[in-house]
C-alpha cells in the first residue's frame, strides 16, 4: 500500500524544493516531493551559473552530469565598452585555475540535468517523487496537521502530512493557499531573453554588461557555455522600455561594442521567461506551511540570480525542519515563523541590503547617473572583498 501520511510534502522539484527533500530524507523524515511537469528544469529562464562555494555549501558534487562550463571570475562592462576584471587565476592563482590542485570558482550548468540530479539524489536519499502531480490545496487540522489535496493522472488524493513545503516557483500558489501576498510587481519583474550561439569566443568569465541604453532596469550578459557555444542575453523592465526584450537584444548584438565579436554568431536556441528583481516575501510561512527558493522569492534582487539562494535556502528550510519537527514544536499560531527568523540571519537581511541598494539605483531618474551607480555597485559586488559574496 502507498503511504498516505508524511512528514513533510513538497511542491515543487527544482532547486530549493529537491535540496529540502534530500537534506530532510537523509535526516530520516518520511518526504513525498511532487511536481506537476514532467521534465524537470524547462522552460528555462536564467543562465544557469552557480559558485563552486554554493554547490558545496549544500552538499552538492560538481558532477560532470549537469556542468556546461567552468568559470573563473567575472568583467563587468559600462555602457561604453570599459570594464572591470576579476578574474580569480590571476587573484588567487595558488587556488583558482585548471591546472593539477586548482578548482573553477564556479559553473555553468545545464538546467535540465541539474534539476533531475538534484532529485535523483533526494530520491536516492529516500524522498518518493511524483512528476506530473499538481497540487490543489491544502488545510490545517486541529491534530496540529495538515491535509494536501493533489491531483495526479487525473485522479484526486488527499494526503496527511506534518508541514507543506512550497517551492512552486515565482508567484507561488501554494503560498495563495494560505492566504500570502506571493504576486510581484511588474516593475520588479525583468522580462529576459538569451540565445545560446556558437561561433561566439568567450575567455571563462562571466561578462556582464549595464548600461540602460542596452538593457533598460537590467543587465545583458555573455556567459560561456561549454562545447564552444555561448550564451547571449539580456533582461530589461517593462516599464522602463517601450521595446521587448528581444528588441533590445538584436540591439545589443548588432550596435554594441561586442558587434563584431558576435559578428558570426549562429543562433542554436532560445529561451525567455520572468525573473524577479524583487525583495524577498515579508511573510513565508503560515500554520503546517513554509515557502522556499522562488516561492518566497529568494533571488538576488540586484542579479536576478537563484540557483545559490535556492539550495542554501532549501539548506536552511530541511535543517530547521528537522531540529523543529524531531523536538516536537508547534507547527501552527506563528511557530514557524522561527523559519523566517533563522533564513533572515543566514541569508535574508544582505538579500533585503542588496535590495535596498537597487532601489536606491533605480530611482535614480538621471540616466547617466543611474548607469554609473549600476557599474559601479556591479563591479562592486563581484569583487574579492565584496560583502555579498555568499548571495
């Protein structure tokens, strides 16, 4: 007979949501993970880059299975073309490089294959998995229970567990199920686009490119892909341009100072979608419920980057279920607030800082001054001594 009451059920298999399941699964809860596609990691959105220091800090193995390319450090380029270079074989050449006894500072990896590797550790950690499973609600009980209605292959079941985890993504439903603010402004949501080329050079940098005269409210990129290909893209906000983002990224490729660099580019693949410029939810957790990675919007709101923030948050999610569950606390009236207090120190007031720093940036109605701020805050914060290197 299948089991029909859990520790823990988690919607959504990506990131955050496998990570949770794996660290909790291991720790000996009983964990059901559910997601409603079956493919996990598509439609892509983001480019995919995560550290070495982010992958390890969740107990992840940089496995030849999921990695594209390895990176090793970053140059931020002005609107004109200058930039600035950190590039970690030149800074910190005894650590960082290809050669016998050196490691990447990070990665490029293939979203596809890094979500199904991040389930197929949970599972293989003990969580069951069910792809093609939706979620259609969820109730408290005076038990100090919960129940999760889901659907799955058209059939209706209805599950008991201790805490629902949601890690449906950006505007999370399972957070509107309790009644939380999950929508996001669309000022707060950058509409992005990327090709991934071939016949483009890259040097093992992650390049980043401000500038509102390329990317208004956002940022293009080059990011080296592996195999010879690269990715092209950019994110601009909707309120900020009277253009798609494709437009602005024909532009860029065409007018820029990159134009004869992609002179030869040949376009394999696209893909686009939101990602969210955004402050983290000022409420993530409601009775026998916990919202983690893009449910409660923990990505970098100046990057848009949420691979780290997603499997250290997932991290942070399974180690405090785990200490709260085995010492039997409350799981409703407030009591996991406590969640929110422990990711908060970890990781959420430098994510709330670093959103305050974009406000600040992009209020700025001087267009040349706000340009200078975004360079300047950007090379900034890729740097060696930067404060928010772990975010």
């Amino acid at each position: 007979m299948p089991q029909t009451d859990y520790d823990l059920i988690i919607i959504g298999a990506g990131p955050a949501g496998s990570t949770t399941a794996r660290f909790a699964s291991t720790a000996g809860l009983r964990v059901l993970l559910v997601d409603k596609r079956q493919e996990l990691g598509s439609p892509i959105q983001c480019s995919g880059a995560i550290s070495g220091h982010g992958l390890e800090a969740a107990g992840i193995d940089a496995n030849p299975e999921f990695i594209h390319e390895a990176i090793y450090g970053f140059a931020i380029y002005d609107e004109a073309g200058a930039r600035t270079v950190h590039d970690y074989r030149q800074l910190k050449p005894d650590d960082y490089g290809s050669g016998p006894g050196k490691k990447p500072l990070g990665y490029v990896v293939d979203r596809r294959r890094f979500d199904r590797y991040l389930m197929t550790q949970a599972e293989r950690a003990g969580t069951e998995v069910w792809l093609k499973t939706e979620g259609v609600g969820y109730q408290p009980q005076a038990d100090g229970s919960c129940t999760v209605a889901l659907r799955r292959y058209n059939q209706d079941i209805t599950l008991s567990t201790r805490v629902l985890v949601g890690a449906d993504g950006l505007q999370s439903q399972v957070g509107k199920w309790a009644g939380l603010q999950t929508h996001i402004k669309i000022t707060e949501l950058a509409g992005c686009l990327q090709f991934i080329v071939d016949g483009v050079e890259t040097e093992g940098l992650l390049e980043i490119v401000t500038g509102h005269e390329w990317a208004p409210g956002g940022y293009a990129w080059v990011f080296p892909k592996g195999h010879g290909y690269a990715e092209i893209g950019l994110g601009v906000i909707a309120t900020m341009t009277d253009k798609p983002a494709q437009w602005h990224l024909d532009k860029f490729m065409q007018q820029s100072f990159f134009r004869k660099r992609f002179a030869n580019a040949r376009i394999l693949e696209v893909q686009g979608g939101g990602v969210p410029l955004a402050a983290p939810l000022r409420t993530q957790y409601a009775d026998n419920m916990i919202l983690v990675g893009d449910a409660a919007r923990h990505v970098n709101p100046i990057t848009g980057g949420g691979l780290h923030t997603a499997v250290a948050g997932g991290k942070i999610a399974a180690d405090f279920l785990i200490g709260h569950l085995q010492d039997g606390l409350p799981l409703q009236e407030g009591a996991l607030q406590a969640y929110q207090n422990v990711w908060l120190s970890e990781l959420g007031d430098k994510m709330w800082k670093l959103y305050g720093i974009k406000t600040d940036i992009f209020h700025n109605m001087n267009i040349a001054q706000r340009d200078e701020q975004l360079y300047a805050t950007m090379s900034d914060y890729f740097s060696p001594t930067s404060e928010f290197k772990k975010i």
